[in-house]
C-alpha cells in the first residue's frame, strides 16, 4: 500500500513537472512572437517597389476631347474664347459640333480619371478661367472648360494647354500630366493701334508741335480773310 502511495506522488510530480515545462516553453514562444520587427510599408526601400503608378494609368479610362484653336494672326488687345469638351462615350465628332467657339476644332483620344484639370497658359496672354481648372467627370454629361484670352504681348506668342489626372496614389493626392498641346500665334499691332499709342504716349508733344501752331495758322488766315472783306 505504501508503495502505491509513492508511485502516486511520484506521478503527481511528474504531471505537474511536465505541465510547468509546458508553460514555460509556451511562455518563451509568446516572448520571442512579441520581440519580432513588424515591417510596416514605410519601412520598405520605395525603389524595390513595384510601379504602381504605371498599373494606375494603365487602367485608366479613355474619353474624348475637341477644343477649338484661334486665329494663327491676332491683334494686340483682341479677345477670343478658348473651349475644351471631354466625353468618355460620346465620340470626336460629336464633340466637334458642340463647340460653340469660333475657329478650327482639334480632337484627340486620351487617358481619363474621375477627376480631371485642364490649365490653360501664355505669358503674351492675359487668361480668365471661365469654369474651374478642376473638375469631376461624368460618364454621362459632357465636361467643359473656358477661358477668355486677351492678347496683351505683340510679336511670335505661344499658348499652352495642358491636361492632367487628379489621382490617388499611396493615400497621397497626387497631379499627373496626361497630355500637352502647344500654338503659335502672331500677335499684331494694327495701323490704328500704333497710331492710338503714339498719340496717348506723345500727346503733350503733338500739342506743343503741331496742334498750337496748326490752330494758330487757322486763326491767321481767318482773320486775313475779313480784313479782306473790308
């Protein structure tokens, strides 16, 4: 009896011996899962990654635009209206006869996204946005920008119209230019233009040289003619 007594305290050790070592080397496990480095995406070389950004432009859309182009030949202070349409589904040509502003239309196939810029720039320009630069596209209305150009430089000017996507990327907002187009005009001053100049700049002097002396002639030669009359 007794030794079935110590058989059985000999077990109890050995069971609760196991269960302690068990414990421990779970413990010791938890430990080593808590000291691990959690890579965050930060933490990652931003050259090793790979180019999201052409995966975005590659599933993007595609829509139409047609805008008009001015005159080549402007006068210095003429006026004119820039107007650019974007459909995805309706084509160029139908485009084209919605173009209310004067002049020829150009047509092109580009890269869209839901959120789109069109800016429109010249430095012999002076250019008032008529709608937002930035504007969200629909898939069922037509989207169109305007502007009103003055010519304000004389001589070769160039305007510049440039097309961009307003894109997510990395949790970030980020611009990304889908396409550029460039014109050349000649701005000219007309005969009446320089002449309007010359007088605004010079008017003191033409006043002294020739407008005084001509009214003085006049008075001369009116007054010649009633002593004639005498």
């Amino acid at each position: 009896m007794k030794v079935t007594i110590s058989n059985q305290r000999c077990f109890v050790k050995w069971l609760v011996f196991t269960i302690f070592v068990s414990l421990l080397i779970l413990a010791c496990g938890r430990v080593e899962k808590r000291g691990e480095a959690t890579i965050e995406p930060k933490d990652v070389d931003s050259t090793r990654l790979p180019f999201y950004l052409d995966e975005v432009i590659a599933s993007m859309a595609e829509g139409q635009i047609a805008f008009n182009v001015p005159d080549s030949v402007v006068e210095l202070d003429q006026s004119f209206t820039i107007q650019l349409l974007l459909d995805p589904a309706k084509s160029v040509g139908e485009l084209e006869t919605m173009l209310q502003a004067s002049g020829a239309a150009e047509k092109y196939q580009i890269k869209i996204s839901e959120n789109m810029q069109a800016r429109l720039t010249g430095n012999g320009f002076e250019i008032s946005p008529i709608t937002p630069e930035e504007q969200l596209i629909s898939k069922r209305e037509t989207t169109e920008w305007k502007w009103e150009v003055k010519a304000v430089k004389s001589g070769q000017q160039k305007l510049y119209l440039a097309l961009s996507a307003i894109l997510k990327f990395q949790g970030e907002t980020k611009v990304r230019v889908i396409r550029t187009f460039d014109r050349e005009m000649l701005v000219r001053v007309s005969l009446g233009k320089r002449i309007s100049t010359f007088v605004g700049k010079n008017w003191q002097w033409l006043w002294t040289a020739l407008v005084i002396p001509v009214m003085g002639w006049l008075w001369k030669r009116k007054s010649a003619k009633k002593h004639g009359r005498k």
